[in-house]
C-alpha cells in the first residue's frame, strides 16, 4: 500500500515536468508577417526546453518554426528583451528547430520571432 502512495506522486512529477518545460511567444500586432492567401500567418511557433541525455539538469531551449506557405522565410530568434538573437532560414512548405540557448534549471523561457523581408 505505501508503494502506490509513492508511485503516484513520481508519476504526476514525471508528466508534469514536460508540460512545463515550454517557450512563450512575445509578438507585436504592429510587426510584419508573411501570410498565405487568405490571410493566416504563414509561421506556427512554438517553443520546449529539452534536457540533455548526458545531465537531465540542463536545458536546451529550442523554437520550432513551422512554414506553411510557398516561400522561404527569414526570421530572427531572440530571448525576450535581449540582444542574443540567432538568424534562421525555414525552407518553403516545411519545419526547423533552432537551439537558440542552453540553461541549467530553467524550464520556462521566452522569445521573440521577428520576421525579416
């Protein structure tokens, strides 16, 4: 009986902590955006905090960039409120992951997606 009680408890933490592990996105409505023919932005982002298989205590933060539309885009990746930027070209009608950091114990992050034209 004290096993379930246990298991439990270790269970919740081990699908929590994923869930928590994410990047939030900061955008300005006044930004440009490309957009597919009826008017959707043509970028999905999304961010995750992955723990590296060699220490689970460090994080590489990552932003997926997903490209819906027929032509390449050009974007810049930063952490809110910061100049560490990192420059990326997502292929038309396809996905990229960019790393755009690695931190200890940091499992909630933000950035910012500013498309270039």
């Amino acid at each position: 009986m004290n096993f379930h009680r246990l298991a439990l408890p270790l269970l919740s933490l081990s699908f929590a902590a994923p869930l928590l592990a994410q990047g939030y996105t900061t955008s300005d409505l006044a930004d440009r955006q490309h957009r597919d023919f009826v008017g959707k932005p043509c970028l999905q982002t999304s961010g995750i905090a992955r723990p590296l298989a060699s220490d689970p205590h460090i994080l590489n933060h990552s932003v997926s960039l997903d490209n819906h539309c027929p032509e390449r885009i050009k974007v810049t990746i930063c952490y809110h409120g910061t100049d560490d930027c990192t420059d990326v070209d997502v292929p038309p009608s396809s996905r990229k992951e960019q790393v755009i950091g690695v931190f200890p114990a940091m499992l909630q992050f933000r950035y910012d997606v500013k498309e270039q034209f």
